[in-house]
C-alpha cells in the first residue's frame, strides 16, 4: 500500500504516545476522515475466555477501530448519580468511579451499582432540554434518554426522537413511573458547538440529572490500546501490519496444538481497508502451512480476491466460509442494518464462493418475530439460498443483548410499534427468545430447510496430522525491543 506523503499531522493524533510499535499514521483521500495507524503487533493470536460461548477457541483480528461515529455526550455539569446517592458533576468523573446504572429484572428496570469504564470528552453542536418541573439538560443531538416508550434521541428526522409532551424515565429505588415533572416541555438549539462529556459503565446507562440516560457501551475497547474513547474510536483505525508474520512465529511454537482458529468474529477481516493493506492473504498463508483449520465469517466482497488462495490451501486444512444473510426485503434490510452489503450482493458472494469449490454456509440470523420468521418470507429466502449454492443454513432467532435490545426496541416502537408487546413477551425474560418460541420457530423452519436441501450436517473435521518437533527458529522475537 503506498500512501506515502499522506502522513498525519501531530493535530490528528492526540493520543499516540501510548500506542505500542507505532510505524507510522496515514490518511487517504478513499476514507475521508478515518486515520490509519500501522502498527507491529506483539502478538494476533487471541484466546477467548473460557466461560464464553462461542464454538471456537482463538480468533485473530487483523484490525482494530470503527469509524460508525456514534456520540452520545451531555453537558461536563451535569449531575450524574453515584452509588453512595450523591452526585458528581460529568466532567469530574474518572475511570472506576461507582454510579448507579439500570438492570431490568422480572420487567422492572431496578438501580443498581455499576462503574465508570471510560471518559472523554468530544466537541458538538448542542441543544437545550427542558422538562415541566424546572430541569434542563445540554446534550448533543444523538444522545438518548429513556422514555416511558423506550429510547429517544434528543434529535434525528429518521430515529426515534425526543418530541415535546415525551415522558423521561426518573430513579427512586427502582426506576420510578412516569413523572409529569419529566415531560419534555423544550428541545432548543443552542446555535453552537460545546465541549460535552460521556462515560462508558457496566450497565450502558446512567442516571443524569435524575433521569436516565444511555451511553456508548463499546467505546472503552478502544482504551485497551491507549487511545482516548470518544473521537478516536470513531476515526482511529489500528491496523497490525505485520500480522502475518507474528502469527506464522506465534504459530511455529512448539505449544501451539493446532486448535481451529475463528476470523471475523469482531471486526470484519475483509473490511475495505483489507483491499489495500493485503493482510489476509499472509494471515490465511500462515494458518495454512501449520495445519491450522480455520473460518472466516464475513459479509465484504473484497474476499473474492483470496478465493483461488482458499481454495488451494483447503487442500490441506479445514477452511469454514461463512456469510450471513438474515433477510431478502431489501427496505427493511435498509431500515435494519443500513451500510451493509444488499441482500443480492450476500448472495452473489456465496455464489461465487461455492463456484470456486468451497462449502459455504449461510447463517440465516437474525429472525425477527413477526417480521422475518414466517413461512411466507423464509421460504424465498432458503431458496435463493439454495440456488446460490451454499451447503447448509442455520437458522437463529434474534439475539438482544443489551445495548442491541435498546436500539431495537426504539426501532421497533418507530416502525412496528403493532409488534411491542408481543417481543415484551418473547422477550421479557433476557436476551434470548422465550424456549417456546425458539421450539416453534424450529419446527416451522426444519422442513423448510429439508425442502430446499440446507439441512446437511456439518462434515467432520480432518484431525491435523501429528506434527514433528521442531526447534524454535533462531532469533525468533516477538517483542518490537
């Protein structure tokens, strides 16, 4: 990748100093306004906690940073809720700090203790909210308070937004009901912009001058790396230029037992910047030639590239390709997950994927009750599934975590509002659709998917041979000292 003399200017990267094996920071005119910072990895190879989930024991992610620029700020005086009962002013606050949060148990949203995992600062035009008994907040126009009709931004023409008459939720011990004090009387614009604060906590809420108030729940990752958690996360992109070669020593190590290694399970390996910094070719290379079965999940088109590379290395390891496709209607594919690749183009990649003699695997998820889980639109959708060539589908009922279960329930309130109660009860419980659901969302999928030819199991996987001993290469170093 050549971009030289596109160098950064000191202005636009404030918090470098900390990032370990800086090589050097670049712009490009092809991503207006996201800096690249190449660095040398110490290391790429990742294990995942043990208590998780996931089917999969290690992942490498080749990229780090996401340029989405979600802000959500308030005020630096504004009274935020401690654990103890007082308050501390937002722009006092410091990383560790214990505040009250929300937790939602049994349908109540109850407070409980949390605490402050990042802080920072950014700069944004401001608007002034005033409610019916006296108080007023400054905050940016994407931030969101609760309302007795769930999460509302202070502005926005297509989300969920605050309106004058909206009820903000207050705290009392459990989150009190519907206060007329908190009618939103005013939303103004302050005509400038003003230095506004934000906080990450355990819970993704906080209590802000008695009301309560969402904040960024992913930003503090970013911290890990020594960059602040405001505009950084949103125009800082780390890229780990030698991973490559960290991985093919980290791999070398006489420890190492060839476990199947998981991509693009946090950020998308084949992401746009992958078609100029060429990392996944080495990486694929270096899992490849220590017999390392791998998978890659993934939604760019930037993969085809690499094709006649996967093809040949899977020859010799087992290579997962996985593409995610959840649903055909293209407005509300828009509405759902706007920025992502169409329908069509998912489906012209499994295509292309299966024509170069890989076993591609859809993953049909999220379903979405009511909108996406009848037989009317999932039977199209298998079989342009089918006719695309993938080997099998797997077929998952919407997952809300929090932090996704409050953007979907302000989404679903604005363009499905005939729908709440029915996810209030599939969902009332925790994140995952209530066992019933899930049992009839099964029995109506299963013969769809025997249908069209997507129920074939998984084939076993090819136990890597035993490898010889082999001594560590001399002057092997992963350090960058």
């Amino acid at each position: 990748m050549r971009w030289e003399n596109q160098r950064a200017g000191r202005d636009a990267q404030p918090a470098l100093l900390g990032l370990d094996g800086l090589v050097r920071t670049v712009t490009s005119p092809e991503f207006q306004g996201v800096t690249f910072h190449e660095v040398h990895a110490r290391s790429v190879l990742n294990k995942v906690p043990g208590e998780s989930m996931v089917p999969f024991s290690w992942t490498v992610n080749p990229y780090r940073g996401c340029s989405h620029a979600c802000t959500y700020c308030l005020a630096g005086d504004t009274p935020i809720l401690l654990a103890d009962g007082r308050t501390k002013p937002l722009a006092e606050l410091r990383v560790g700090d214990e505040i009250q949060g929300t937790e939602v148990r049994g349908g109540v949203r109850h407070l409980v203790r949390t605490t402050v995992l990042a802080h920072w600062t950014t700069v944004k035009p401001a608007h002034r909210l005033t409610l019916r008994g006296g108080t007023t907040l400054v905050a940016s126009g994407d931030h969101r308070f609760l309302t007795a009709k769930g999460w509302r931004h202070v502005t926005g023409d297509d989300r969920p937004h605050l309106v004058p008459g909206d009820t903000l939720m207050g705290a009392a011990g459990a989150v009190a009901e519907p206060d007329a004090a908190l009618d939103v009387v005013a939303i103004e614009p302050l005509g400038r912009a003003e230095t506004l604060f934000d906080i990450t906590t355990g819970t993704g809420d906080f209590v802000a001058a008695g009301v309560v108030s969402h904040n960024c729940f992913a930003r503090n990752t970013h911290t890990y790396l020594d960059f602040d958690a405001g505009r950084d996360f949103d125009t800082q992109v780390v890229v780990k230029v030698n991973a490559p070669e960290v991985l093919a020593a980290q791999l070398r190590r006489p420890s190492w037992r060839r476990e199947h290694v998981a991509m693009g399970t946090n950020t998308d390996p084949y992401q746009r910047a992958e078609g100029r910094y060429r990392l996944m070719p080495g990486i694929i290379g270096a899992l490849a030639g220590s017999g390392t079965p791998f998978s890659i999940l993934t939604k760019g088109t930037v993969l085809t590239r690499d094709l006649p590379l996967l093809t040949s290395v899977s020859r010799e390891v087992d290579v997962g390709m996985a593409v995610s496709i959840a649903l055909l209607d293209r407005d509300l594919q828009r509405s759902l997950e706007p920025g992502t690749p169409s329908p069509r183009a998912r489906l012209d990649l499994v295509r292309r994927i299966a024509d170069a003699g890989l076993p591609c695997h859809v993953m049909v998820a999220p379903v979405l009750p009511g909108l996406t889980d009848t037989e009317e639109a999932l039977d199209p959708l298998f079989a342009e599934i089918a006719a695309a060539g993938a080997a099998r589908a797997t077929v998952l009922a919407l997952h809300l975590r929090p932090g996704a279960r409050e953007w979907f329930a302000r989404w679903l309130g604005a363009h499905r509002p005939d729908l709440v109660e029915r996810y209030r009860e599939i969902y009332g419980r925790g994140s995952y659709a209530m066992p019933a659901y899930r049992r009839a969302l099964s029995a109506r999928v299963a013969p769809l998917l025997r249908r069209h030819g997507l129920n074939r199991r998984e084939e076993p996987h090819r136990m890597p041979s035993p490898r010889d001993p082999e001594r560590p290469a001399q002057g092997e170093q992963l350090s960058l000292l």
